[in-house]
C-alpha cells in the first residue's frame, strides 16, 4: 500500500470539526445514504463535481456515460450535505472536499466501501428479534485454548487483509482524541491488538518524541507481518524508525513494558464475561504509574451521541445474523456473532475502577465513538 499520503499532521487533524465527521458518521449508518455516497465514490461524482460543472449539463452527460440516473444521486448528494448547487453550477461542501475527495490527506472514504458490508445484514434485522445470539464470546477472551485462538485467527487473516486500506485511512480518527492529551508525557507506548501498525504510525506522526511497539496477534502470521513491515517501511525515515511491530497474542502472552498502553476498537469487542479477566491481566502486566487508553465505539450516556453507537452495532448484529442464517458461509467471522451491546462510560468506569485502575477519564469523541483513560497506580 502507497501510505505515505496517509497520514495528515496534527495541524490537518484538528482542522476538522466534530460536525463534520458527524455528518459522514451519519451517512455511513444511513443504509440508503450509504448507497448514494459508495455510488457516487464508484463512479467518480464527488471528483467531477469539485472540478466545477454546471448541472444540467453534467447530469445529462454522466447519465448517459454510466446509464444511471445521476440528477436523482445529485438531489440526494444537496439533501445529505455533500453538494450544493448554486446559480446552475455544482460544488462541494466542505466536508465533502476534505472527507471523500482522493487528493486530502484526510479522506475516509474507506470509512463509507467498508461498512457497505452492513447493508447485507438489513433485510435479517428482525430476526434479532427471537433469535437469542450467544453472550459469551470466547474467542475474544482469556478463557479461550491458544490452539483454537491460533486456528482462529489464522483462517481470519485475509478478513483483517481486506481491511487494511480502512485501517490507515481512519487511523487519524482514532488518533484525534490523543491529540488533546499530554503525549509529550510518553516516550514509550504499546498498541494492543494494533491492527497493521497504523495507529502507531499516525500516533508517532503527531508526537514527535514517542516510539510505538505495535502488537497484534496477527504479526504471527507470515504473510500479514510481511505486508505490515512493507507498509512501515514505506514510510518517511522520521516516522518508520519509530514504530515496531511485534507477534504478542495479548490474552496469553505478557504484555511487553511501556509507560502509556493503547487499544483501539479492541475493548468494544471484548464480552460482558471476558473484559474483567482481561483487564486483570493487563493491570498485573502493566508497570506502576503507566497509563491505558481507548478509543472505540463506546456510549456517552448522551443520547444525540449514543444513537450514532447504537446504529453501528445494529449495522454489526444484523450483519451477524445474516452469517448466521447462511448455513453455507464459511466466514471465520462467523463464530464471532454474539450479542455484545456497546460499553458505556459509566459501566466502564465501574470495571476498571474494581479492577485497581484510578484516575477514570473518559471523553466523547466523534459519530459512535468514545476515548477512555485509567492509570496503573
Ligand atoms: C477491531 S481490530 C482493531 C485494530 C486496530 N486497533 C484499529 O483500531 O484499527 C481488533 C484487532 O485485535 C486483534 N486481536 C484480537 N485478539 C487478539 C489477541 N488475543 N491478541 C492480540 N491481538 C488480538 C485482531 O487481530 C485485530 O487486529
């Protein structure tokens, strides 16, 4: 993958409004708006429009290029917010231009192709209704057999390949929460459950000082760690000489030493079972006066935020249940459906708190996610 475009600086992160990212948050769980922007990106809409067209003109012409009716996509792009139209002529919003346009080092456009995945879980809504998914998510918990774990996560690999684009593109969302606390304070900080090494790459490009030990399970598998390293490779000197990636199944195996510990979108897929025993772990792991931090899809306890958390694991359950209706899929993802509503803050504070952790910090961030904070004492 091409990353170095990828990652934008701390000055091009905050230069993006909360209101921004809530309105592509919202069109992403919108299944029909989904529709119109993943069509609109498929066919290169948003880039003809910021070249400055004139409407009818336009929507004639692409009609007949792409046999679709875009004056229909183009009145939906006016009510999303995507485009305006003005004395004839098209252009884009603001969010639109830094958010879906290829050339911003800001585009999420991944955010909107990967949670197209969703929409085939709309019509099995309903079934959710009487059909009990489990609670218990073993393989996501210390209770799992490393053999089982291991088998796992290796028929899952080119499910977590397929995301990887989606993985760099939204590193910089995780990344904004951090922004507003004291990294100068770390030199050091691991990144449990990193994925391919994004976080850590956009984390250290915005905290000059820090050096980043990425850890995934999937650094275990040959092919995964080769294309992982590659990525980093690719990146500038400043950056790359930064970042390590290491194999560490952080359920089984002790956590490596650091001052700060990050998990991203690694709590909200931990159960109401296997969190505690988890979080014991890593508390007995962790040195004295470290810190642990999240940014996930967590619920604020404000219901204008929560409806954005609540959507999502909508989109997650129907599209789980859709697997579970198909009795031929094969998906290793599959074995992972259960029903595991989203952590709220307050919940969160009480585990961690009970745990042994202090210093409970928690924080809303944009569409259905959260930032949470403890220290190790
Ligand atoms: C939802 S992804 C999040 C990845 C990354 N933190 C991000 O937000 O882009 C969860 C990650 O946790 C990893 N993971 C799951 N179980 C693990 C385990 N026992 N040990 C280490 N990593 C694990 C998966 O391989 C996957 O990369």
């Amino acid at each position: 993958m091409m990353i170095e475009g990828l990652l934008p600086s701390a000055t091009e992160i905050d230069f993006v409004s909360r209101a921004e990212l809530d309105l592509l948050w919202d069109i992403v769980l919108s299944p029909y708006h989904l529709q119109v922007v993943n069509f609109s990106l498929e066919n290169g809409i948003l880039e003809d429009i910021n070249k400055g067209v004139d409407a009818l003109a336009y929507c004639t012409k692409k009609s007949r290029e792409v046999g679709h009716q875009i004056d229909v996509i183009v009145c939906f792009l006016e009510h999303i917010g995507l485009v305006v139209s003005r004395e004839g002529k098209l252009q884009l919003t603001d969010p639109a231009r830094k958010l879906l346009l290829r050339s911003s080092r800001l585009n999420l456009a991944t955010l909107c192709s990967d949670h197209a995945i969703f929409l085939k879980g709309f019509p099995y809504f309903k079934e959710l209704f009487t059909s009990g998914l489990e609670q218990a998510r073993p393989l996501w918990s210390t209770l799992a057999s490393l053999e089982e774990l291991k088998a796992h996560f290796a028929r899952r690999v080119p499910f977590e390949e397929s995301r990887r684009p989606y993985r760099w593109s939204s590193a910089w969302l995780l990344v904004r929460p951090y922004l507003r606390r004291r990294l100068s304070d770390f030199r050091r900080v691991c990144d449990l459950g990193s994925g391919p090494g994004a976080f850590a790459a956009q984390l250290v490009a915005v905290a000059p000082d820090l050096h980043a030990l990425a850890v995934d399970i999937n650094f275990g598998y040959t092919e995964y760690l080769k294309t992982s390293l590659d990525d980093i490779a690719s990146l500038p000197a400043s950056l790359r000489e930064r970042v390590t990636l290491q194999a560490c199944n952080v359920m089984h195996d002790r956590v490596p030493e650091s001052e700060l510990y990050t998990a991203n979108r690694f709590i909200s897929g931990l159960s109401r079972v296997a969190a505690r025993g988890w979080l014991e772990k890593i508390f007995a792991e962790m040195p004295a006066g470290s810190v642990f931090a999240g940014c996930d899809f967590f619920l604020s306890g404000n219901a204008e935020h929560d409806r954005f958390t609540s959507r999502l694991f909508i989109y997650n359950v129907s599209y789980g249940q859709s697997l579970m209706a198909d009795k031929n899929n094969q998906l290793p993802t599959r074995s992972e459906v259960t029903w595991n509503p989203p952590w709220s803050f307050l919940e969160l504070r009480t585990l961690f708190t009970e745990v042994g952790f202090t210093d409970f910090y928690c924080e809303e961030a944009d569409g259905p996610m959260g930032y949470i904070e403890v220290r190790r004492p």
